[in-house]
C-alpha cells in the first residue's frame, strides 16, 4: 500500500470549488485490497461498479439509431469492462450532427460557412 493524494471538493455553499487534499493509504493491487478488506467486501465494490459501467454502456447503446432489446443484448455480450471502442472522428460526430437538420438548416448553415 501506498499514501496516494485524493482530491474533493463541492459545487455549491459557503465552501463551493474550495479544494481539498488528504493522503490516503490505497491498496496498490487486487490482494492488498483482499488483505484490508476481505474478499466480500472487494468483490461486493467491484460488483457494484461493474453494474454502473454496464448500465452506462447500455445507455449508450440505446441511444443509437434503431436499437432493440436484441441488438442491446447482443452488444452487451460483447462488453468487457474498462475497454471503450474507438470513438467517432470529428467528421462522424458533424455528419451525425447535420443529419439531424432540416435541408433548411443545414443550408443556412452552410451559407453562414461560405460568407
């Protein structure tokens, strides 16, 4: 184990964005935190952080267009945790974001690019 520094601070009241620094002892490995815990405890955090990251990536995939319960499955099968795919190129991202305009709008736009 290892005196690690952790940061904290709150958004809002009398000590809003004042930040603050303490030393922690944090285990540097999986056994440590076994040695500390115990393995009940261990697993129980990982479990529980496990399901937030999955539900997360759920979100994500069911915001995509034409997602069904299936597709969402499927990709979740796929899921590992702590491994993104590669994310779009800043040209996927405006293509996904002129998609959504109206001939109209991405006219406009187009002409406020040009001028």
């Amino acid at each position: 184990m290892a005196l690690e520094e952790v940061k904290a601070q709150v958004k809002s009241g009398d000590r809003a964005n004042e930040v603050f620094v303490v030393k922690h002892d944090i285990p540097a490995d999986v056994h440590e935190a076994v040695d500390r815990f115990g393995e009940e405890i261990v697993f129980s955090r990982f479990r529980g952080s496990y399901v937030i990251d999955l539900q997360s990536f759920m979100r994500r995939q069911i915001e995509k267009d034409g997602a069904t319960p299936e597709t969402v499955q499927e990709a979740t099968d796929a899921w590992r945790p702590g491994v993104r795919a590669a994310g779009k190129t800043p040209q996927e991202k405006i293509g996904t974001l002129l998609a959504k305009l109206s001939p109209e709008e991405r006219r406009e736009l187009l002409q406020e690019l040009v001028d």
